[in-house]
C-alpha cells in the first residue's frame, strides 16, 4: 500500500503535465465522437450508440499501459532488480503496487474529466447504461485489466534477454488496438474477419465488456465468455510465473 500511496502522489504532482494530459484524452475522444456522428449522420441509433462507445473505450484504455513492462525493463536497466529481490515483499508485488498506483492516478486525472465533460454534454445516452449491466462490464474490465497487467509483465520480463523491450511493447499495442474493438467494434468487421478475431483474447479488452454495458442482455453468451475470459487469465498468470522464474535463473548480480 506504501508503494500504490506514493506512485499516486507522484504521478499527481506534476500539474501541467495533468493538464495537458486531460486536454489531449478530451481532444482525442471527441475526434472521435465527431466521426463517428458524421459517418452515422442519417442513423440515429448508430449514431447514438457509436457516441457513448467512444467514451467508454476512451475510459477502459485509460486501464491499459506499458507501464508494467516498462517498470520492469527500468530495473533491469538500473540494476535495482537485484534491489527489489532483497526486499521481504515479493517483486512481482511490488511491481504491480507501483503500477496499479500510477494507473489509479491516470483514473483520478483523466478519467473524471471525461465522465463529467463528456457524459455532462451527453447525458441523454446514459439511458441506454442500464445499472446492472454496468455492474457486470465493470467486472469484465477488472477481468480484462488483469489479463493486460500480466501480459505486459510478462513482455516486461523479455528485458532480460533482449534489454531493449520498447518494438514488442509498440507491437502488442498496435495488435490490441486492431484487434480489440478499441477504435473500430468487431462487428463492423468483415465477416472472414470476425472469426479468428474472436478466437483471440483481446476482444475481451474492449468489445466485451462494452457490449457488456450497452448491449445488456442482448449481448450473446456472456457467461459463456466471462469463463472464457477468466481461462485466459488464469492461462496468462501461469505463463507470468513461469516467465519470472526464468527471468531469475537469468539474473546475475555483480559486486556488492
């Protein structure tokens, strides 16, 4: 709690960088908004519904960083990994306490801005959120989250061996923005597309848990693909611990 109570506090203490970083998250969602009421100008509906899924994709990514990997590649790089494994608190713990905190602060920053700006201009369509369904998204984007988090820790780990992580990092972003819905819904896919885009987990990201939100019961299978997802995730930590265990055997510590 020490090291999720300080990256807040640091992350908070720069204002400007806070202020340019809530213009940049409105700027950029209501690009967004405007396409998307342009491309749906005679489509109320679609209209409507394209609107609040910019804003929650703009929300839920908000969730998602590097900053898991990059935490990890800033020790190796420093050295203070060896540091980290002295200390009587596990480092995959301490790693995810530093980065939870600063992801924490970009909710706090960023994420009321949104709410109140965006949400305030359109009220209006918070009546398609019902309450309950909300719940269950909110769920899935924990589920989700924690399938991101250790992801990325485990790219993190790849330091180890290729020192320089930032070309797996970008990869893993542009393939998770394409594949996810983040920008573009599944759905608006091509057909042939749709398919092997849904054997992935990353719909699991964006699409599900807004669909979740929007859609309610009309979204198809969703026990089916909260299991799903839950798999992934306990799928995803197996392969983090393994990928930690090896990272140690690689671990060489010179002097004092």
């Amino acid at each position: 709690m020490s090291y999720f109570g300080i990256s807040i506090k640091k992350m908070l203490h720069y204002r400007w960088h806070n202020v340019f970083s809530i213009m940049a998250s409105l700027l950029s969602t209501v690009s967004i908004i405007f396409m998307w009421q342009y491309i749906y100008r005679r489509n109320m509906e679609m209209r409507e519904y394209m609107t609040v899924y910019a804003i929650l994709s703009s929300l839920i990514s908000l969730l998602y960083s590097n900053r898991y990997a990059n935490c990890i590649e800033d020790k190796v790089y420093k050295g203070t990994f060896a540091i980290d494994l002295l200390r009587p608190v596990s480092f995959l713990r301490l790693n995810f306490s530093e980065a939870v905190g600063e992801t924490a602060a970009e909710l706090i920053v960023r994420g009321i801005p949104i709410c109140l700006i965006l949400f305030g201009n359109y009220w209006g369509l918070v009546r398609m959120i019902d309450p309950v369904y909300a719940l269950l998204g909110i769920l899935a984007v924990f589920l989700a989250f924690l399938f991101h988090m250790m992801l990325f820790t485990v790219i993190g780990f790849l330091a180890f061996r290729f020192y320089v992580i930032w070309p797996f990092c970008r990869l893993m972003n542009d393939t998770i923005r394409f594949f996810s819905g983040c920008f573009l819904p599944i759905a608006l896919f091509p057909a042939w597309m749709q398919t092997p885009i849904r054997l992935l987990p990353f719909q699991y990201l964006y699409s599900f848990p807004i669909e979740v939100i929007l859609k309610g019961r009309a979204c198809e299978g969703m026990g089916l693909h909260f299991a799903i997802l839950i798999v992934w995730d306990i799928v995803m930590a197996g392969i983090m611990l393994l990928a930690y265990r090896r990272a140690l055997l690689r671990c060489v510590v010179q002097g004092g």
